[in-house]
C-alpha cells in the first residue's frame, strides 16, 4: 500500500536563514501536522526578539513555513 503523501527527505529548522536543526522527513513518523507541532514547540523554546525571522524549510511536497516577530 501507497502512503497518501510521501515525507520531505531534509527539513531544516532556521533563524534569520541560519540552519539551527535539521534532521530527515522520515523522522517525523506521524506527517506533516507532526513536523509543523514541532516546529512551534521549538519557537516557544527558543527566545526569539524583534525582526528575527524563524523558517522551518521543508523538501518537495512541502514548502517553506516562516514567522517574523515584531
């Protein structure tokens, strides 16, 4: 059986295009909702301060995420 969409093969968390993590798709067992908690889970334990750019950067299917703080 075919899986109903198929996991990035490198996701990359980044600060102001600086790799912080990165680490495989298939790591991220449950899909893509799973990487995206994650994703929040480390903004919340990072300190992030005004004008910083946080992306979390994805291979095919999925595209980049980015949040800038104000």
């Amino acid at each position: 059986m075919q899986p109903a969409f198929s996991l990035p093969d490198l996701a990359m968390l980044l600060r102001d295009g600086g790799v912080m993590k990165q680490g495989k798709g298939a790591n991220v067992l449950a899909g893509p909702l799973s990487a995206l908690h994650y994703f929040l889970k480390e903004l919340r334990a990072c300190p992030a301060q005004a004008r910083q750019r946080w992306s979390a950067d994805f291979d095919a299917p999925l595209s980049r995420l980015s949040v800038i703080f104000t």
